[in-house]
C-alpha cells in the first residue's frame, strides 16, 4: 500500500514527478520513460507513484494542461496586435512555430503524434479534450469573428485550423528542407494566410 502523504509532500513531489517527466518525456518519449525513472529524484517506491497520478499518462496530460492557459494567453496577445484578419492568421501560425520551436514538449508531440494518441487510449477521449480549448478557442474564436466581417473563407472552421496547424509541422522537418527553411516557413505562411482571407481584409 502506498505510504500516507502530507499535503505539503505531496505538492513537493508532484512538482518533483511533473518536472522529471517533462525532461524524460521531451528526451526519450513516453514509451521509454519507465516509472522507476519517474520517481527516482523523489525517492520513493514506484507504486508510490499511483498515490500522485494514476498513470504516465496521466502525468503527461497534467504536463499539458499546466502549459496550456500560458500557450492561450500568447495566442491571444498575438492575434489583438492583428489588424486584419490576414495579419491574424499570419500570427496565429508564427505563435504556433514559436511555441513548437521553443517548447520541448509540444514540439515532441508535433514529432511524435503516436505520443498524444497513447495519452488519449489510456486517459480517455473525454480527460484527453481537457486540455484542447485551450489551444483552439482562441482560434476559433478569431475565425468565426472574421467570417461574420467577410474577412475570411467560409470553410468550416475546424478545416481552416487545421490549414494553419498544419505550417507548424514544417518545424519538425527543418533539417530536410535544408538552408532554405526560413525562407519557405515564411512564404507558406503568407500564402496560407492570404488564401484563408478575402481582398476586403488587405
């Protein structure tokens, strides 16, 4: 039976577990991550682990969940300096590249889709979700905001996201695109953004 913790032990190694997870699930990967490794700076027995969260997985969703308001608010920031509905989707996707270029974790994920997959099997769709409006509302929100103006195509808003998530992949593939990426990113980017939008919103 896992040992009783205090309420202060706990939130101690719950930050100590959150933190040696986001070094060995950005490093090595979900799979290989073994609890043993998870536990080891905590210096507890590994069905301790199970009195902090119920699974890798779940750990790994808690990792997500604590960036998420963080990755919202910089969405946000960026698409209010917007001022047209093109610019707004311009900045929408370089936050996106931002925040897949310089956060282990969600660049990991970019990388390794099979990752978020196996989090989604273990946790369930419904806690897996939890963390997904926070990325997309704001989005969405810019999205139907502009198609009510007539500043952008009439698709379905869920494909247009999709359409600009998409450029954020290119990150994951720099290296085979060779000394030209900065280049290519860029003109995806201004052609994804100026295909969404309508001439009104120049």
């Amino acid at each position: 039976m896992p040992a009783a913790f205090s309420e202060e032990d706990r939130e101690r190694i719950t930050e100590l577990l959150l933190e040696r997870g986001r070094e060995l699930f950005t490093t090595r990967g979900l799979g290989k991550t073994s609890l043993a490794e998870l536990v080891e700076p905590a210096g507890m027995a590994k069905t301790s682990f199970y009195a902090f969260f119920d699974s890798k997985e779940a750990l790994y969703l808690e990792l997500l969940m604590r960036q998420a308001p963080e990755v919202t608010r910089s969405f946000r920031e960026a698409l209010a300096a917007a001022g047209s509905a093109r610019e707004g989707v311009e900045s929408i996707i370089r936050e996106g590249v931002r925040t897949a270029t310089g956060d282990p974790l969600y660049r990991r994920l970019l990388s390794h889709p099979e990752e978020l997959a196996a989090v989604t099997r273990k946790v369930g769709p419904e806690e897996a979700e939890r963390s997904r409006p926070y990325v997309l509302e704001p989005m969405l929100e810019f999205i139907r905001r502009a198609q009510e103006r007539g500043d952008m195509t009439d698709a379905d808003p869920m494909v247009i996201v999709g359409a600009i998530q998409a450029v954020s992949y290119t990150v994951v593939h720099a290296d085979e695109l060779g000394p030209n990426y900065p280049q290519i990113l860029e003109l995806l980017t201004t052609s994804i953004a100026k295909g969404l939008t309508t001439e009104e919103s120049r």
